[in-house]
C-alpha cells in the first residue's frame, strides 16, 4: 500500500468570514473561493485555492453556527518559500506574531501567527 500523508483536508473556523478571509488574501496573496451551499446559509465556506489531486492538505475557512472561533489547540502549518515575507503582512492586515521565524533546525523554520479570528497558525519554510 502507499505510503500518504494522513491530513487530507482542514477548517479554520470564523466569527467573520469576509474579514479573515482578507487576512488569509493579503498575507498569503492569494484569492479564496466561495464554496458555499446555497441551500444551507447556516454554514458559509471560503475555500483556499489548492489542487485535491497534489501533495499537501487543502482545506476552508468556515462559519457554522454554534461553532466557535479561536482558542483551539491545532495548528494548521502552511508552507512558504520563505516564512519571513508572509510573517511581514500579517499585523498591516490585522493579525498578530505570536512567534516570529524560528529554526527548526534541519526541518527549515516556523513562524506562529493569530489570524483576525484568534486562530493560531503556523508558517514553515526551508530557508
């Protein structure tokens, strides 16, 4: 059997869908589509753009009712070229450093941010 990467997809969950998703777009400067149900307005999705047939997790910023943002305990790590050039976007489009980039050691680097949600997330490069 081949051997895969167990995390196939994944939610950041939001109190303001429009707001974070203008985060994620200016800090990683990208475009989120809207995925969206338009039979069911209880739960509203803005999808990172992503290929679901490539290595690595694609996943949505999501907004479900009774569903809290924040203070949750997974962080979802997106790859960079270079975690320094997103980690410079994140408090001009108003999120915060919780760490700013790290080494790793020879796993490359980290960055830990908070989204405008109170998300924590990471950021990871090899150089």
């Amino acid at each position: 059997m081949k051997k895969q990467n167990p995390v196939v997809w994944f939610e950041i969950y939001v109190e303001n869908i429009e707001r974070a998703a203008k985060f994620y777009e200016k800090v990683f400067g990208f475009q989120m589509e809207d995925m969206t149900d338009p039979s069911d307005q209880s739960v509203v999705m803005k999808g990172f753009p992503g290929d679901m047939e490539s290595y690595g997790a694609v996943g949505a910023l999501v907004k479900m009712d009774g569903v809290k943002a924040g203070g949750n305990s997974t962080i979802v790590y997106f790859g960079c070229e270079d975690c320094a050039v997103e980690e410079s976007r994140v408090v001009a489009s108003g999120g915060q450093v919780h760490q700013a980039k790290m080494s790793i050691g020879e796993h490359g680097f980290i960055s830990l941010l908070v989204d405008t949600e109170g998300n924590t997330i990471g950021l990871h490069s090899m150089k």
